[in-house]
C-alpha cells in the first residue's frame, strides 16, 4: 500500500474512536441512571482506575471543579486523551505516544494510591470526605439476593 493508502487507513480510525467513544458517554450515563455506577465495581465490589469519573465530569459541568478534583483528579484527561486518540498519526507521533504513556501511568499510580489510602479526597483539594469514590467491598448484585 503507497503511502496515501496508509494516510486513508489511519484517517478512517478517528469516526471509530468518537463512536467509542460516544459509546462510553452513553454506558455510563445508563449505569449512572440505573443506580449502578460502575459496573466493575458493582461486578466485583473494587473501584475501577475510573470509579469516581462520571460524577467528577457532572459536578465540573455544573461549575464545582473542587468537588469534580476531588472525585478524580484526572477527569480533565479525557477530552486530552481523545483529542490524541483522534491524531491521524498517532503510531509515528512519539509526543503523542509518551502524554497516552503518561497517562496510563498516572491512572494506575492514582487507583493504587486510591486503594492503599481510601479517604484521598485531599489528594488535590479539600472538598470533603467522600467516603463512596474508592473502596473494596462486597459486589453491588450480591445486594441483589437479600
């Protein structure tokens, strides 16, 4: 394949990352609805790296970032991570490489410091306690038989 061809393929890639994209958008606002939340977290009673996501981006839409930092310190990462997921170049772009390795990593460093120290909320500010963000418990459909 010439090196248009190539251009074409990876230019085809950003409709399928929006859809996702949209997709997730949607499955969590279900889940939200619903009562679940998050749906490993109700499969198997641990917080997900995400837990925490949804209600940050509803209280920063609604103008509360201290409370939004407070549920995830990282919600402002996933317009950044979409915005570089929809570079048409991505595999030869090494910057755009390293911000989604960085992130991976920040994700991973902030659930293990969320599980190791459950009442994180003061990570970045002090909006409260927010005692249902990060924890281990029993799995929410266990809640489902009695």
């Amino acid at each position: 394949m010439g090196e248009r061809g190539a251009a074409d393929g990876r230019r085809g890639q950003t409709p399928e990352i929006l859809v996702v994209a949209a997709l997730v958008i949607l499955g969590a606002g279900f889940f939200h609805l619903v009562g679940v939340g998050c749906p490993i977290k109700f499969v198997t009673g641990v917080s997900c790296p995400g837990c925490g996501m949804t209600r940050a981006w509803l209280e920063a839409l609604q103008g509360n970032l201290d409370i939004a930092l407070a549920y995830h310190p990282l919600f402002w990462s996933v317009p950044v991570v979409l915005v570089l997921g929809c570079v048409p170049s991505l595999e030869t772009n090494r910057a755009a490489q390293v911000v989604l390795a960085a992130f991976i990593v920040a994700f991973i460093a902030l659930w293990a410091w969320r599980m190791a120290v459950p009442h994180d909320t003061a990570i970045l500010v002090d909006a409260g306690v927010f005692d249902d963000v990060v924890n281990i418990g029993v799995p929410g459909w266990m809640s489902l038989f009695g």
